[in-house]
C-alpha cells in the first residue's frame, strides 16, 4: 500500500504521520508525492509503525497496486 493510501485511511495528517516516525510533516510529505525516498531505517520504521501495511518496496513501484 502507498502511504498517501494509509494516511488516507487512517484519516492522518502528513505532520500526524511524521510524529509517529519521528520525521518532520514536510519530510512525510515530499515521501508521498516521490520527491524523495525515506532512509532505510526511516522505511523500517514507517513498516512498524503501519503494521506491515507500508513496505519498502511501496515507495520503488509506480503503481498502487503493484508490490
């Protein structure tokens, strides 16, 4: 799942969002729309946080329903 499909969800802010990982709402931001792509532990962390529903992976494929 994208992550703008889980804050969507999940009925979240992008500043919501970065408080839970521990990011700033502009870093959660530039993530959604690809500018740029979360560290590797930043990733780890946004899949402990989404319970698995957002991957790594999520933020290399171009399609929301590609895995």
């Amino acid at each position: 799942m994208k992550l703008r499909s889980y804050l969507a969800a999940e009925k979240l802010s992008p500043a919501e969002f970065g408080k839970q990982v521990g990011a700033p709402g502009m870093a959660v931001r530039y993530w959604i729309r690809g500018f740029r792509t979360p560290r590797r532990d930043m990733m780890e962390r946004i899949r402990q946080v989404t319970e698995g529903q957002v991957c790594p992976q999520d933020f290399f494929s171009t399609e929301e329903g590609a895995a």
